[in-house]
C-alpha cells in the first residue's frame, strides 16, 4: 500500500471511513463483521481510519474497539463541529458549533469512546 505524509504522519494512500459502518446511508452494518473489515483492511496495508462525533457515538466506540490491538500501527482521524441534538438519531436537528468549549467537550467524548489517549488528526 501506497504512503503518504499527513504533516509528521505516514498515512496509507487510502483511509478507511468508519460513517457508513453504524451510521448515515442505508442499514447498519453488524459490528462483528465491521471489527472483521477493518482488520481485513489492516492486513492490506491500510494504517488510516477516519470517524467522526456526527456518525453516533457507537461509531466511535466500534473503532476504538477494532483498533485495540493495533493501536501504535494505526492513525485515527476524527471531527468535531457538527453534532444531532440526539447523536443516535440521523433524523435530529443538526446543529454547528466550533466554539472552543465544544471543541473540548467533543475531543474529550471522543477519546472516551474510542479508548484511547491521543487523536492522530482532529479537525
């Protein structure tokens, strides 16, 4: 798999975006087969796995749970600005905000659900 340089980062070529996985177009995907996928997706060479607070805090929590044994292999990218008034409902008012209070409160969820203690890109 191709690389590239994310700032100090080396990135695969191609990332593997978690939204469809628990939330956004059609049905939700059983979580054992989207762990399945992404390890499949490790073993090809991908090092770049992107989610997002928006996609539902169960997406975040899948990806933290994928992830675990490969932690220090891998480069998460997530979010933040875009958040549902009910973040398990993709049918709830969407809201903006990147006020610096939202910023914090939204990387520290983020960490939470994923388990982990640092955010490779957060944007």
């Amino acid at each position: 798999m191709q690389q590239r340089h994310l700032s100090p980062l080396k990135v695969s070529a191609l990332a593997l975006g978690y939204m469809g996985m628990t939330y956004g177009y059609g049905e939700v995907h059983d979580k054992k087969q989207m762990v399945k996928l992404t390890h499949k997706g490790l073993e090809l060479g991908i090092n770049f796995f992107d989610t997002a607070e928006a996609y539902g805090e169960d997406n975040e929590e899948l990806l933290g749970e994928a992830i675990k044994p490969f932690r220090d292999k891998v480069v998460v990218a997530s979010k933040f600005g875009i958040y549902y008034a009910n973040p398990n409902d993709k049918y709830a008012s969407i809201f903006l905000d990147s006020s610096p209070s939202r910023i914090k409160s939204t990387i520290e969820g983020s960490l939470k659900r994923l388990k982990i203690e640092c955010i490779d890109s957060y944007y």
